[in-house]
C-alpha cells in the first residue's frame, strides 16, 4: 500500500512588496501582473509577491507566479479595514513576513521603532547600544 501523495498548500513567496496606491479589485491574473510590471516596474514572473489594497482598504489581493502559472488569493473584511496608509511618494513598500501576517490579522503596518537584533557577521563592538 502506498503512502498518500502529501498535500501541496498556499506557499507565501519569500519576497513580499506591498503596493502603496489603491487598486481596482476587479484586476485579476493579467490586470494585476500589467500594474506590476508599468505602475511598479518589476517583474511579476520573479516568484515574487505583490500585495494590493482597494482604497477603502477592505480587500487585499496578493499576485505571484509559482511552478508555471499564476497565483492569486484574495480577502475580503466583513468589518474594519487593513492597516495601510499610504507611504508617501514610494509606489512599492518591502514586507517582511511577520509584517504581512500581521497585516492579514488586523495589525496596523506603522511601525514606530524597530529594535536592534544580533545579525551574523556583526561584531559585538559594534552592536552595543
């Protein structure tokens, strides 16, 4: 008896930018990957993830390519909004994962101070406060 094929799930792409200028939420697959390429300048067929919000900020889509085809999710709140506001003049704002879920759950994207961490590489001389 054979073991049961393992089930693929939604990945999140490594690399997440979030589009800073409200968007059209009847785009799809194509509308959403034009608006990467003109409005962005990036390349929609990097594996990469790009992050839309309507201007009412009640819907989020999030565009990626992955293993020969397009992906596209969506949600949509009942009640409240995604914490996102527009981010001045930049088009296209870098998420780290953490920010991205934290976004899906509710949390506001400001983020007032970001702490100091060890990263490897740097010698402790340099990274006392």
């Amino acid at each position: 008896m054979s073991a049961p094929a393992p089930k693929r799930g939604m990945r999140t792409p490594a690399t997440l930018w979030l589009c800073t200028q409200p968007t059209d939420m009847r785009r799809s697959y194509d509308g959403l990957a034009a608006m990467v390429r003109r409005e962005l300048g990036a390349d929609p067929l990097s594996g990469q993830g790009f992050v839309f919000v309507n201007r009412r900020r009640t819907q989020l889509k999030c565009l990626y390519f992955d293993a020969g085809g397009y992906c596209v999710w969506s949600k949509r709140l009942e009640a409240g909004r995604f914490g996102v506001t527009s981010v001045g003049q930049t088009p296209v704002v870098a998420l780290s994962r953490t920010v991205f879920e934290g976004l899906i759950e509710g949390l506001d994207l400001v983020i007032k101070k970001h702490r100091k961490r060890w990263h490897p590489g740097v010698s402790r001389a340099s990274n006392r406060v």
